[in-house]
C-alpha cells in the first residue's frame, strides 16, 4: 500500500497540471498525475493551443501561396488545398508535443495514472484520498506501473492534491453541441471537409482564430458576437484595427447580435438571431460556439468534501492556492482569472513552490494575452480606456508597422505598436501590438514592465536592425515624443 502514498497527487495534466508535477519532483516530491486521457497535455495540447496554431501555420502558407506570390516575383499555378494531408501535419505536431511531455514524466520518475480520479477526503492517517477509476490499458507505453493488471479502480493518498483539470466550452442558452452542425472548437478542429458557410458564435480569441483558418482556406465565415466590438478584452484602438484587417480578409461580421435559436435541416442549420431590429437567420453548414469556457469540476466530488466554489462555479482558493479544504488546491482554468495556458503553468510552479516554503508570486498583471490571426494581436497590462476610466495620468505613444523598414522587406505593413507610460514616473502601464509576430514582440513589454521599467528604459536599448522589435522601441520614443522614424 506504501506505493501507493504520495507527497502530491495532481488530477489533470493540462498545461497547470503537468507543469506543476514536473517542479514539484524537482523539489523533490513524490508525485502521480492522474489524467483520463490516453495522452498529456490536456486541452491545450490535444485540441486547443498547439492544433489551433499548427493550423493557423498551414492556412496562412496557403494563403500567401495563393494570394501574395506574386507581389514576391514568385509564379506558381494555383495551390490546391489537401485537407487531409493538412489534418495529418496537425495531428503529427499534436503527438510530438505530448510525446515529449511522456518523456519528461518519465524523466522526472512521475506516475501517470490514467482514469478520472474523485477526492474522497482525508483518511486515518491524515491524508487526502483520491479514488481514480481506471482507464483501460492504463500503462502508458515505456512505463512500468505501480498497479496490478487487473485493477479497475485504485484509491491514491497523499498529503496534498492539486486539481488542475481545467475548462470545457461553453454553451449557448439551449443551444447544446450536437458535434457534427454545433460544434465546439475541438470538433473545428478536425473537419474533414471544408464548410461552405462557417458561422461562429462569439468574437474573441478562440472564434477569431479558428474562423481565420477556415476563411483563408475558403469557407466563408459568419462571425456574431453579443458585444459591440471583437476581443473586447483589448485596447479599443487595437481591437478596431485588428476588425478592420479580418474584414478586409472576408471574415463578415455581426457586432452587437445576440443568436436566440438554431433550426437543424439535415446536415445544415438555420441561425437565428436579434441585433435589436427584430429576428432574422442565416443558413450555415456549421456553427462553431466559441462564446467562452468554464470550469470542468464535474466528477470531482468537490461539494461532498467541502471544497467551496465562488459564484461563478470557480474554485475559491487563497494566496497559497489552496481551497477550503486544507492539503487541496486548484489551479489554472478552475481558479479566478484569464483561462490562458500559461497563466495555468505559473501558477502549478507558484503553488508547488509555496507547498515546499518558498517565496513565489505570479504577477497576474503582467500575463500577456494574444490573439493568433494575421495580423497577430497581443496585449499586457491596461488599457487606454481602463487608464482613463481610473483617472490615472498618463501619455501614449504609436509607431506603425507601414514605416518599418522589416515589415516592408516582410510585406507586412499592417498595424502597430502602442505604449502606455505613466505621466509622472514614465513607468509602462500597458502594451498593446497588432501586426507580424506581435505574439513574440510582447515578450519584450513583459520583460520591462515586469522590472518596473519606463518607456524611456525601451528606447535606450539597443535594438538590431533591420528588425520588427524597433517599432516597440520606437513606440517607447513617440511616448516623448522622440520618434526618430515616425
């Protein structure tokens, strides 16, 4: 039975979960990763971040095949899209990324135990329980297993357990996902056919990035979102940008629209929706609800030991990340915060850390948000109407892609970089970039304002040329002013 008691037991190895095992045994835990899939990496990996990007990869070389050639002195017939094979350069990148997360377990001495796992609660001992009813072939390839071969359940202990489970997506009100016309990222994911008429349901990251991908491979794309602007969660300046440029791409776009009902015909529906003017449809071959996620608590046995939720369905935790519940914590999509892959993987190594008494933080002000179309967005910390909502002083300043030298070279010249500094300290309060590579470009804003830094710190650095990360330094010197290529 001592094989079975752990330091940490973590139940999900999503991009939070995983992350958190590996630290964790670095520190020198004994650790099991419960996970009922029959690979790792969670949502993320499997059927969110990585899939979503190596799709926006291939339809974006298709589309510069097939639309800026030319421009480049390059004479090519028509490319022809190869769906499939398309699909299958998708699924490769997926099993290379959670094939190398096996390896680390295995690297790391972490027992995978695959099945959903259940708190019981706290044992004659003093350990929490975690009953996990097992998978079949729960022996993941190249790993020996601590359980008996015929086993179809096992009860885990240890001192603490880390949930880290999760989100799934949200639904619309009486709209439930069918898999095949109301489809949830996961399922866009996978067509094997092209949509003739893709309509999406919601106008943030997740619906933008993936009507992206079917716009540029041919569909046309429909997209409706309740609010009067996309990613309302962005600058407005950007966000009006980055709407601009989609719609110039052939996205179409239904702001302020609310989708009350959708009418199944065969293999096709009828949306219905209100804009305030009275009820009218559109007919799709598919509808993609990207409207938000949730936490994923079901199955946990969550309220039969105590563990508390928040209004919202969250779980509520403290400054260490634990619940109600003493030895239980929760990270990732099922605490407060962006539901954001790399906010879930700070906070696993933060908990960990604070489980075995260090200081650790995680600057939620300072987690980056991107947003993967072309142009790319990316954003951290506030923005000007949240500046001017509190009445902080402070000054902006812009340099445009158009007057880079690279993004000329690049034949990339939409967009732009903005800085929000602090009237009085200079100090960066906010950063926010439309334009080729801004996902990277951001790393930079991170960097800074994570030290403190002012505006007049970025345009004192050295920045390389010819190079996208000068129109960042040249935003920092339009703060003041100084421009010197604007």
């Amino acid at each position: 039975m001592s094989d079975h008691i752990f330091d940490l037991i973590v139940i999900g190895a999503g991009p939070g979960g995983y992350v958190a095992a590996i630290r964790a045994t670095q520190l020198g835990m004994k650790v099991a990763v419960v996970e009922k899939r029959d690979a790792l990496g969670g949502v993320c990996l499997n059927e969110g971040c990585i899939p979503s990007k190596a799709l926006l990869d291939s339809s974006e070389f298709f589309a510069v095949a097939r639309d800026r050639f030319p421009v480049h002195g390059i004479d090519i017939a028509p490319p022809q899209l190869n769906l499939e094979a398309m699909m299958r350069r998708k699924d490769d990148v997926v099993k290379k990324n959670t094939d190398g997360i096996a390896y680390l377990f295995k690297k790391n001495e972490i027992e995978w135990v695959r099945g959903a796992g259940r708190l019981v609660g706290r044992n004659a001992l003093g350990h929490q329980e975690v009953e996990v009813a097992l998978a079949e072939a729960t022996t993941p390839a190249g790993q020996q297993s601590l359980l008996p071969d015929a086993a179809t359940s096992v009860k885990l202990q240890a001192q603490r357990v880390l949930l880290a489970t999760g989100s799934e997506a949200a639904t619309l009100p009486g709209i439930p996902f069918d898999g095949q016309v109301v489809v949830s990222a996961r399922e866009a994911l996978c067509f094997d056919e092209l949509p003739q008429h893709l309509v999406v349901a919601g106008g943030s990251f997740i619906g933008l990035e993936l009507g992206s991908v079917w716009r540029r491979l041919g569909a046309q794309v429909t997209v409706i979102e309740m609010m009067p602007q996309i990613v309302p969660v962005m600058d407005r300046q950007a966000g009006d940008t980055l709407f601009r440029s989609l719609r110039k791409q052939g996205i179409q776009f239904k702001l302020g629209t609310r989708i009350t009902g959708v009418r199944r015909i065969g293999s096709k529906a009828i949306v219905q929706y209100n804009a305030g003017t009275g009820s009218e449809e559109i007919d799709c071959d598919r509808l993609l609800v990207a409207v938000g996620r949730r936490p994923l608590t079901a199955g946990l046995n969550l309220e039969e030991v105590g563990v508390r939720l928040d209004e919202k369905g969250r779980v509520a935790v403290d400054a260490d990340y634990q619940t109600s519940v003493p030895g239980i914590y929760a990270i990732g999509d099922l605490v407060p915060g962006p539901m954001l892959a790399h906010k879930a993987s700070e906070e696993g190594v933060a908990c960990v850390e604070r489980m075995a008494g260090k200081v650790a933080v995680v600057e939620y002000e300072y987690i980056p948000g991107v947003v993967y179309t072309w142009p790319e967005g990316s954003c951290v910390g506030q923005t000007e109407e949240q500046l001017k909502e509190a009445g902080i002083p402070y000054r902006s300043g812009r340099f445009n892609f158009a007057a880079l030298g690279r993004a000329r070279c690049m034949d990339e010249t939409e967009g732009f970089v903005k800085i929000l500094a602090h009237q009085d300290t200079d100090r960066v309060l906010g950063v926010h970039i439309v334009g080729p590579r801004a996902s990277d470009l951001i790393a930079e804003a991170v960097a800074i304002m994570s030290f403190g830094g002012t505006a007049r710190d970025i345009a004192l650095i050295c920045h390389a040329h010819p190079t996208l990360p000068e129109a960042v330094r040249e935003a920092a010197l339009d703060v003041h002013k100084e421009a010197i290529h604007a």
